[in-house]
C-alpha cells in the first residue's frame, strides 16, 4: 500500500517532544516495517520526519520533490540506506509546491493527518480526496493521551485543520495506527549538557577578564548545527535527549563540545565565511540587545564566550570597516570580509564595535586565563 503522512510546515524552533513529530517518526517507521510504501518530500520538517522514519526502519519510499530542493531531500537520508532499491524520485518543475502536495495525496492509496492547520492547502487537499472516495485518517489530538506526548495533546494551530476535518466527518486514524502512538515510550525530555562542557570554562560573572576583550554572543539555531547533515539533524529530533535542543544554551554548549566557533556567511557582503565578536563588555551589550524585525529574530540571546583581545587577534581578528556601500567594489580583497555597511542614519552599527575572524576560529588550545562563559541569568 502507498501511504503519505501528512503536515503542514511549523515554526522556526521545534521542540523534539513535540507530539505530532513523534507520531510521524512512528507511524512512518511502522508503515515501512509492515512492507507498505511511504510518499514523502522534503522543503518541511512534517515531510522529512516521515522521509526519516520510514528510511530509518529500511523502507520503501518515494519522494516527490524538485531539482532545487533534491540535494536536500537526499541528505535527509540516513547512512546504510539503500537508494537503488528502496528510493523512487519523482522530480517536479522548480517551484512546484502545490504541485507536490498535490501529487503526493492524489497517488496514494491512504493519505493521514499527523498535524495540518487549519484552512490551509494540506486541510484543502484532504477534504477533496475524502469527497471523491478515497481514504484518509485524521490523527485526532484532542483525546490522545499516552507516554509519547506525558499529557492530554493540545490542538494548538498545530492541528487546529485535524479537528475540522474530524468536524466535518472525515474519519479518525485507525485504531491500528492510534495504537502505534499510544504505545510510545515516554520522549526523553530536553535535560542538561553534561556538565563538564559547561564546567570547563571560568563564568563571566564570577572571574571577568581584566583587559580588553572580544565576545561573541550565540543565538537558538532552528535546524541542523552549521555544518550537520540533515540525517544527523533528524537522527537527533528521532533521538531526544539535550542533543535535539536547539535553544541559546544548547548552542553554547554544542560550542564548547566542538571546542569551534563555525563562521557563517549570512548577511556578509561577498559571502565571506565569518565568526563576529564586539569589543564591547557584556554589561554594555545587554542595552543593545534589539530584535530584528526584518529578520524575524533577536540580533543575539544573552549567552556565548568571551575571549581575551590578544588572543583573538593572533587567531586573526580585527575590527570591521564602516564605509559607504560603494566603497565595497573599491576595496582590496584581502580588506572586504571586513566591510559594514554605514549608511547614516538608517544603518549604523557603529556602536556594536564589531571584530571579525575569517573562517572558524578553533579555541581547542585557547589557555584558561583568556577565555570565559556568559549564560543567562539562572542559566546552568
């Protein structure tokens, strides 16, 4: 039988306990355990969970995707897995969102709702299936209680689009299936590091550095570690546990495990992979904390390291450039990973005193006496 589990694209930061992502982990991993043929995709977490799952017990699955997005999809793919005899592409002209739903809920033969919004494509596609004869389940998360979710599930907007359909007289998952949920074990909750990796480093708090300094502040990361492959990423959502956090204090502390600051090259001009500090104190730094609407995050959250000036320039930091947008072109090249655009009054960060490293910056070797940890307060 082919079956597609279906819903529709969440928010930036997922929790790992998150219920309806373990109900896709386990139904895809038990569809493809009883010989039937999971439909999937990538371009949403809803999407490569059930691609995971299914792919993680060993089973068949056909993913409909573009060739944009098909190097993503393949990524997702945990290692050991057969591609020739268990993965069938079918590709799609670039762009073609609905065109991907729609295909996937018209070829199969069983379409479910793990968590669809409501009034959304997914709901849409659901409800005319279930007009025209075909079958669908609906995973109803009022009622569901059982280890995997510790609670009665909200419906939230999660599945806000489950309870119309049931409304409207689709019919509930099977009790086959709705078993498979309730049995789960309870999700490992999102604990603590181990506390060697925070214990590692003097706080900034109690034994601050005397001289100048250089910090960099850390940020919740929805999605894959920089430099994680997605399969990695899922294996560790599938997992639980502090590796799936993805919130400030688990990125500081997946930091300090890598003993690396990765460089990034998101909004620096060129595309030059960077790390970026302030020479600002961290008492000074909590005032410019702002949240940027354009990027619909906070610039930084209140946790990350602070390293001694002198060691950080030896690792090749210096201070960027505030220059004109058309000064860019002009600069040597050895100069423009160090260009910020100053264009008064709109855009000004002088006042962020901002350094930069070229690449990551590896402090594996970092001494003791150069190096400190900011967490929140009442952080671990």
């Amino acid at each position: 039988m082919n079956v597609a589990i279906l819903g529709s694209r969440k928010g930036r930061h997922v929790a790992p306990e998150a219920w309806w992502l373990r109900a896709a982990f386990a139904l895809s991993g038990h569809l493809a355990r009883a010989g039937h043929r999971v439909w999937t995709s990538a371009g949403n977490l809803p999407y490569a969970s059930a691609l995971y799952g299914a792919a993680r017990a060993g089973g068949h699955v056909t993913a409909v995707t573009d060739s944009r997005h098909l190097p993503q999809l393949l990524e997702c793919l945990p290692p050991g897995f057969d591609r020739d005899r268990l993965l069938d592409v079918r590709l799609l002209p670039e762009g073609a969102g609905l065109a991907r739903d729609q295909a996937i809920t018209d070829a199969v033969d069983l379409a479910i709702a793990v968590a669809v919004r409501s009034g959304g494509q997914m709901a849409h596609l659901l409800h005319e299936r279930w007009q025209n004869g075909k079958a669908v389940e609906i995973l109803d998360p009022g009622p569901v209680s059982c280890a995997a979710a510790a609670a009665t599930v909200p419906a939230g907007d999660d599945a806000a689009g489950n309870l119309e359909l049931l409304d409207a007289g689709l019919p509930p998952l099977s009790p086959e299936r709705r078993g498979v949920i309730e049995a789960l074990p309870p999700p490992r909750g999102p604990e603590t590091p181990p506390a060697g990796l925070l214990d590692a480093f003097a706080r900034w708090d109690a034994d601050p550095l005397p001289g100048p300094i250089l910090a960099h502040f850390t940020r919740a990361c929805p999605g894959p570690w920089p430099g994680q492959p997605r399969w990695s990423y899922l294996e560790d959502l599938f997992t639980g546990g502090w590796r799936a956090r993805r919130d400030t204090m688990a990125t500081l502390s997946h930091i300090l495990e890598e003993r690396r600051i990765r460089a990034s090259s998101r909004l620096i001009r060129g595309g030059h992979g960077v790390v970026s500090f302030t020479a600002n104190r961290p008492e000074v730094v909590v005032g410019l904390h702002r949240y940027r609407r354009h990027l619909l995050r906070w610039d930084f959250e209140p946790c990350g390291l602070v390293f001694d000036r002198a060691w950080l320039e030896r690792q090749g930091a210096r201070p960027v450039e505030h220059l004109p947008a058309d000064a860019y072109p002009e600069l040597p090249a050895h100069r423009r990973p160090w260009f910020q655009k100053l264009a008064l009054p709109a855009c000004d960060y002088r006042e962020e005193k901002e350094w930069r490293v070229l690449g990551d910056v590896d402090f594996g070797s970092v001494p003791s006496d150069a190096i400190r940890i900011v967490c929140p307060p009442g952080g671990p």
